[in-house]
C-alpha cells in the first residue's frame, strides 16, 4: 500500500478510537514521524493531507528542508536535541515536542528572542522512568512547567511522552493514563486550562494512547512502511 492509503487507513482508526472515547476526530492531529524517509515521501504525505511533518535529526531536517520536503505543511522536531543544534531550527519549526530540560528551554528561548518570535512548545516527560530516555521525571515535571511560564520567548504548549517499548498488546496504556493525568493537573493548576497538545501515541499503539486523552499521535513506520537501519 502506498502513502496515501496508510494515511486514509490509519485516519480511519483515529476516527474510530476518538468517537469510542467519545471524542470528536477532527480534535485528533496526526503527525508523520518521517525520519529516514525521503523528501518525495514526505510531500506525498503532505499531500494526502497529514496534519504535520515530524523529524529527529537536525542534519536530516535541514537536508530535506532544503529539498522542499515541507512545504504546506507544518514541520515538528519531535526527537532528542542538542543545546547546540537549535539555533539551526528555530524558524524553520512550528512546534518542538521533546523540551527535556531547563537548560534546552533556556536555549530555545534565546534563538527564539533573535528570530523576533514566540516557540511553541512542548514539555517531554520520562513516563517509564527509562535511562535510555530524555524527558522530565514525572515527579519533576509540574516544577518544571511552572519555571517554563517564565520564558517570555517560548509558549509551552503541552506534554509529549514515548513510553516503554511494550510487547504486550495495550502495555502501554497504564503509562498513557499517567501521561494524561499529569496533562490535566498541569493544565489546570499552572496554565489555566490553555494546553492544546498531549503528543503520544505511535505506529503500534495510538489508539490506545487516543483512548487515554492523547490529541497529537506520532505515527511513522504505519504510513511510511519499516524503516532501513542498513542504509
Ligand atoms: C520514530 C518516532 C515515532 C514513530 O514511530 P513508529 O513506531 O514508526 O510509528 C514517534 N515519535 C518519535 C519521537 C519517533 O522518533
């Protein structure tokens, strides 16, 4: 099957999971995760209307960006970044999901002050507490929100998890219910109820993650077929 049918296939089954929580689909963002898929791959599934491009690498994003790879269409960075990388991004992403520490939002803000301009964000938490994983430690997470409300160049815009990877069919939805409950209770207490996204949810697992609260799923191998680790 090609892009656009996995897309249709998958809007599908977001559809079906956001009427069963008893959620409305249009609420229910579906980002593709295009790592180590080409630029022609990702304006095929621009085309195909997916609602946002998502990327890991600084390196990989430039070179596609400059391919034309996302045009008409909003671009995230959604993996791990380094301090000395965002300057390079800054301007060129609507939205940076994986914010793992106060020194990153520090630098975040301060290319967003150069570049005249507000960084929507979002704050990523280490749900299953792995060391493999960046990200907020649950416990820390709500202190962490609330010294966010400071930058004045950045505008967090809400949480962003990957759970453990689970072998179990819906292993993973004790931790989105964790994910989503810190969601609510930030949400609430720090930021007036003016969160717009909990990001989570990938190729085996975001219905359950819509079931849970999730409204932005991350979704790659499902709509770009299995990544190539040889290349
Ligand atoms: C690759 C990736 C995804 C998508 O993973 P799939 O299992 O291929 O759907 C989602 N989020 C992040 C941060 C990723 O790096």
């Amino acid at each position: 099957m090609g892009i656009q049918e996995n897309i249709q296939s998958i809007r599908r089954r977001m559809d079906a999971a956001a009427c069963a929580a008893g959620r409305r689909p249009e609420d229910i963002l579906l980002v593709g995760a295009s790592k180590m898929n080409s630029a022609a791959a990702c304006r095929e599934a621009a085309a195909a209307g997916i609602d946002a491009l998502g990327e890991n690498r600084v390196q990989e994003l430039l070179e596609k960006y400059e391919q034309g790879a996302y045009e008409g269409v909003p671009l995230h960075f959604i993996g791990h970044l380094q301090r000395n990388k965002v300057r390079q991004i800054i301007g060129k992403v609507a939205l940076i999901h994986s914010v793992s520490s106060l020194e990153l939002l520090t630098e975040i803000d301060r290319q967003a002050e150069k570049h005249g301009l507000r960084q929507p964000v979002l704050l990523e938490v280490n749900i299953g507490r792995e060391e493999s994983k960046s990200g907020f430690l649950p416990e820390a997470l709500f202190d962490a929100a609330a010294a966010a409300r400071d930058f004045a160049h950045v505008e967090v815009q809400g949480i962003m998890a990957i759970p453990p990877a689970e072998l179990e069919e819906h292993g993973n939805l004790p931790y989105f219910q964790q994910v989503y409950a810190l969601y609510i209770d930030i949400n609430c207490k720090l930021y007036h109820n003016g969160f717009k996204y909990l990001s989570m949810g990938m190729s085996d697992d975001f219905e359950d993650a819509i079931a849970a609260g999730a409204n932005m799923v991350r979704v790659g191998s499902a709509i770009f077929g299995a990544r190539n680790y040889q290349k």
